[in-house]
C-alpha cells in the first residue's frame, strides 16, 4: 500500500471525528453510565470529551505527515561480485492489541499500525463497548471510502475466555500481541501466547529529590507527576536525601501542597514522624504497586546509589526523575536507572509518544526488545534481508 494512501486513510479519518463528535460523546456517555460504580481511575480513562477527541485528529494528523516507517533502507553493501545486499524495514504483518477503557487507543493504536503496514485486531474492554464500536466503524469507514479492504482494522467483540482461546490457539494468524492492562493479562498473554509480545507494563513511578536541588522545583514535578491519576506516566513514590536542608519544613510544605489537591501522603514510619498527616505504611508489597489513585508513599534515603537501588528493584521499569542541580549525579542517576525513560529536573508526564515527537503511540513498553518506551509507527516495523544478484554462487 502507498504511503498516499495511508495517509489519506489516516486525513479521511480526522475529518470523520470531527464530523461525528456528538455520536462519539453519546455513545461514550452510555458507557459511563452502564458502569456508574468504576473507579475515578477508570472512569477517567473511559470518558471522552472534546479535548479527548482533539487529541485524537491531532495524532492521526502527525502521523500522516510523518515520513513513512515501511520499506527504510537500513543498510545496504555491495560485494565484489556484484551481489546487491540490503536490509529493510517491513511490518510485522497483524497486530493484536488487548487493553481496557480507553476509546482512545483504538484511533492511536490503529494509526501507528496501519501508518507501519500492519493490520490491527482491537480488543477493548467491556465497559468501551459502544464507543469503540462507532470509533472502529468510522475506521472501516475512512479505509473504504480510499479503496482499502476495510479488514484492516477490525475491533473484537469476545468474551474473557475467547479471548484466551485467541491468545492461546492464534486462530486469527496474528503475529505480534500488545497487552495493555494488569499483571493477570500479562502475565497470561506471556505464558500461552505463541507468537511475539510487546508488554505495556505497569507504571509505578519514582522520583527522588537530592539534597542539592531546587526544592520548589521539585514539589512541581511532584504536583504535575501526580495531576492525572489514571495514566501510566504518573508518581507514585517520592524518595527524599536524607540529609535535604530543613528536611521537616520542607516535608511539611511537600504534604501542604498534596493536600491541597486531594492526594493523600503515605510512607515509612521514619518519614511519618516529619508530618502526623503521613500514614504508616511499612508493607514492601506497597513500593511494587501502581496506586492509580490520589495517593502517594514518601520514604528517606542516604544517597543516589539508595534511589537508584529503590528505583531498580521496585518499579515497573517506566520512568524515573532525579531532581537535583549536582550533573555528575544526575549523570550517574540517568546511566544506572533500568527505566525506559529517566529524566533530570523535568516532570515524568512527558513520558508520551506525542511529547516525543513520535506522534500517536500503541503503548509504552517496559521491555529491553523489540523497543523500549513510546512505541509509534517507526517502532512497529520489523526487518527483512533483500538480497539482488546475476547467478551469483558462493564457492
């Protein structure tokens, strides 16, 4: 398929939100009212207003205009014999994604796979039913209306145990799976799935303050780390140097601030003695969980090398931030921290496709291959070997 074409699939699609934003915030508002009792987490992901949608013709209009991700040229040598030797980009060929909630990864996940040359099979979740329904049928829509068989994004409606029965027995031929969800589908789609896997994993997000930084700075990155509780890119867990200056006043305008904004403060009974608004909570359990909630856990360490251990052993390998103004730290803190993303003195809510430039993302992956990070059309094209010669035979 032409990279023409791809991309008026992609404008086509654009004009068909904008066209149809009332039929797209009606049928999200019957979600959201089959399921009253979801959590604020999960409500925010399900619900799609005007900014939502704006988002998404804004991400389809960026990768439309990106170069495309199919057919690069990634190497290319000639033998002496004459032998032409080249190593290009190719789509993996079908792409499922299973994930809960948001309608808006069935527009951005759709893009970044149809922009590489991938068919893409969407299994949302029960509670996105109708809105992803009309979402999927203005796909099939802007692939018809540019002469594209319109199979090449479908949306599957299977209960849990097809689902399974699909992940297992690959009865679609898919060859590449993106699970977005819990540690349970995870872990499930690992064990039994026969193809590749691509794994969103869980957030879980620190970020530690140095006993050299600018400590108004940092409560910002807190406050804006923590501004949208649903999302992947959030903090959970604020590590502080123990040897901060004023370490109690700074506490204190630390939990001020939090409270202020509804976010409740937990952390190690060491910290809990600096603020009686502090919670104990000593359980290890509680530095591996993803809260997805107004909560926070706040605990003290000695030095970087105390974060950098925390941050390895208990996070979800996402993002990390260091505030600090020592380089050679923060250096130090961006080299040895296993995330997919660190950052020094900027808020871990970056951690997007579209503030890297990539565009609309399928996921972020937590995992060292095939990618790390935002994955965007450039990431979902795999390589292939073409070889040109005249008889040439290897003697």
């Amino acid at each position: 398929m032409g990279s023409d074409v791809k991309n008026n699939v992609l404008f086509a699609l654009a004009a068909l939100l904008e066209a149809n934003r009332g039929k797209i915030m009606e049928a999200n508002e019957t979600d959201v009212q089959t399921f009253p009792d979801m959590d604020a987490s999960m409500k925010d992901r399900l619900k799609v207003d005007d900014r939502k949608i704006d988002g998404m013709i804004r991400s389809l209009e960026e990768v439309a205009t990106m170069a495309d991700p199919e057919g690069r040229v990634l190497y290319g040598f000639e033998r002496p014999d004459g032998l032409r030797v080249f190593n290009r980009t190719v789509p993996f060929g079908t792409i499922l994604i299973i994930y809960e909630s948001r309608p808006d990864v069935t527009i951005e996940a759709g893009a970044t796979a149809f922009k590489a040359g991938n068919k893409i099979l969407l299994k949302g979740g029960k509670e996105a039913f109708h809105t992803n329904s009309l979402l999927t049928a203005l796909w099939q829509d802007a692939l018809q209306q540019n002469g594209v068989d319109k199979h090449w994004v479908e949306y599957l409606s299977l209960s849990h145990a097809e689902t399974q029965q699909l992940i297992k027995e690959n009865t679609r031929k898919v060859h590449l799976i993106i699970p977005r969800g819990g540690e349970g589908l995870i872990r499930f789609v690992r064990e039994n799935a026969t193809v590749p896997v691509i794994v969103s994993g869980r957030g879980n997000n620190f970020l530690y303050i140095d006993e050299t930084s600018d400590f108004e700075m940092a409560v910002q990155l807190v406050l804006n780390g923590k501004s949208r509780i649903s999302v992947c890119n959030a903090i959970d867990k604020v590590l502080l140097h123990r040897n901060l200056p004023d370490l109690k006043t700074k506490v204190n305008e630390l939990i001020n601030q939090l409270a202020q904004k509804g976010i409740t403060v937990w952390g190690h009974r060491e910290v809990a003695q600096l603020d009686k608004r502090i919670q104990v909570d000593e359980a290890e359990a509680t530095l591996y969980e993803e809260y997805l909630a107004p909560k926070l856990y706040l605990a003290l360490v000695d030095e970087v090398k105390e974060a950098i251990g925390m941050i390895n052993r208990y996070s979800g390998g996402h993002t990390a931030v260091i505030v600090t103004s020592n380089a050679v730290k923060a250096d130090r803190f961006m080299q040895e921290v296993d995330c997919a993303a660190v950052y020094h003195n900027a808020s871990s809510r970056f951690t997007d496709g579209g503030q890297f430039g990539v565009g609309a993302e399928i996921a972020i992956s937590t995992q060292k291959l095939h990618f790390r990070g935002p994955l965007g059309a450039n990431e979902l094209v795999t390589n292939k070997w073409f070889v040109y010669g005249n008889g040439q035979i290897r003697e």
